[in-house]
C-alpha cells in the first residue's frame, strides 16, 4: 500500500478534502506521518490544517479501510495513479479516490456509456440488444452503464456475450454490491477484462443520494452516452446533463411523443441531442 492510496482512502472517509488538496498533501514526505509534525508542514490551506490537527487517528484509520479492500480483492485509484481515468477530470468534482475489481480496461479502449430505464419495454430491449451487440462486434469499446436492473444491466449483458470489457459504477462500495444480484455477475466481468468500480468504502451499502454521484461517472468515463427510454427527472437525465455539461456527446434513442418514458429522451432530442436510428448513428461519433 503506498503513500498515496493512504491519502486517498483518508479523503473517503473524511470527505473533507478534494483533489488539488490532494495533490497538496501528496507533496509531503510518505514518511511523515505523525499529524502533529504533518500539519506544520502543509502549505497554507486551511482547511487541510484544520483537518490533520482534529483527526489525530487519521493514518491508522484509512489503512484499517485499505485492508478491507485487500481482503476483497481491489485496487485503489487515486489521480497521480498511472491508471486513474483521465476522463473523469472532466467533472466538476473528479472523485479521490476510486477502487475496482478487474482490469484498467478503459486505458486501452473508447468507452460508450448506455443509460436508460429501469423498467424499459420489449421494443427498447430489441433495440438495444440488436444494436450494441453490432456496434461491440464492429468496434473495440468498453460499454460503460450503472449495474442497475432494466437497460443497465441489458447493455452489460450484450458486452458479456460479445467477450467484450464491460464497467459498471456501484452506487455502494465493491464488499456490499448493489444490487445484489449484480455479485454473481462480477466473476463474468473480471473473465472478459472489464472491471467493476466504485468512490465508496467497501462496506458502504446503498443510499439514495449515491445513484446521482454514481451517475456523473458513468457520464464523465465516455466519449459518448447513449440514453434509452429516459422519463422527465429521472435518474438517467441527471445523467445526461452531467455529459452535456462535461462536452460529452449525448445520443438518444426517440420514441412516440405521448409515452412518458421518452418524455426526456424527447426534449434531449429538441434541444440539440444527436438522434439515434441504429448503431451506425452512434459509430459517427467515434
């Protein structure tokens, strides 16, 4: 474990610093590591200051989290690691830390982010089904989604089939996956060179607030994210609004003007959203 996964898994737990502190704190020496001595040498941040003289346990606490990770099998990430995803410094708020079971696919391949329903109709699976498994058959991509049941898990299911890498975001740490279902399909992952991912501790179960934290990653890890059957304030929107704010392309699957469910796939569409017909639409925008 080094110097740097420390600070990351300490920014985790404290939530009190972000990356430029980060990037602060990783000047000092890996061998300072009594917070009494630490604090005096932070450069004039206040707010690290502050943080090193009231957390006293701060070393010991975020290598007791990392042992948890160990024991799980995962890897940490952190933004001077030489695997950390370049594309999510797109975000306002890039995360610290991240920590993952598989393979750093996305160093090697364009990621597409597929996004959409969790209650999508047979014609929206057809299309999906029909379409990703073309697309992934033409080109070497990693298919980036949320886990989540419905179109998530659909698109993940296509990557599999085609052997091809697949991410998904947890919206709780890697030991206590959601949902829960989603355990049995890690090994499958890891076996075609994908990987699963979260910015949470790994005893971290679910919370409703994660799903709109988790949604700005899967937006910022694309090139491009393509939505199916979104409804007006859904999570798929916040989604889509990440990506359109990141200058990520947004394309999106129409559907009839008076079914709900593509209520905000529609007005994507009016305000500007790339059209998707089939696959080929989405190839021009790679």
């Amino acid at each position: 474990m080094d110097w740097y996964e420390h600070l990351a898994t300490l920014a985790l737990q404290y939530g009190c610093f972000d990356n430029e502190a980060f990037l602060l704190l990783s000047k000092l020496p890996p061998k300072t590591l009594d917070p009494s001595r630490l604090w005096k040498e932070v450069p004039d941040d206040e707010k690290l200051i502050l943080f090193l003289k009231n957390n006293p346990n701060w070393f010991d606490k975020s290598k007791d989290m990392l042992q948890v990770l160990q024991k799980v099998g995962a890897k940490v990430l952190h933004p001077l690691h030489a695997d950390y995803p370049g594309q999510l410094q797109c975000l306002d708020k890039p995360p610290v830390f991240l920590s993952y079971l598989g393979s750093p696919c996305w160093k090697d391949f364009n990621c597409l982010s597929v996004v959409g329903s969790r209650q999508p109709s047979q014609l929206a699976l057809q299309w999906l089904n029909e379409n990703l498994s073309e697309l992934l058959s033409a080109h070497d991509l990693v298919l980036v989604s949320g886990a989540a049941r419905g179109i998530d898990q659909a698109a993940h299911g296509v990557s599999l089939r085609r052997q091809k890498p697949t991410v998904a975001f947890l919206p709780s740490g890697l030991a206590s996956p959601y949902p829960s279902i989603f355990k049995s399909w890690i090994p499958r992952i890891e076996k075609t060179g994908g990987a699963i991912m979260s910015e949470y501790i790994a005893t971290e179960p679910m919370y409703a607030a994660h799903f709109h934290q988790r949604n700005r990653l899967i937006a910022g890890m694309s090139r491009v994210v393509v939505i199916i059957e979104a409804r007006r304030k859904s999570g798929t929107l916040i989604t889509a609004n990440v990506a359109l704010r990141s200058g990520r392309d947004v394309a999106v699957v129409p559907g009839f003007p008076g079914d709900p469910k593509y209520g905000a796939s529609l007005d994507l569409i009016y305000d500007g959203a790339c059209l998707l017909r089939d696959y080929k639409d989405i190839e021009v925008l790679f």
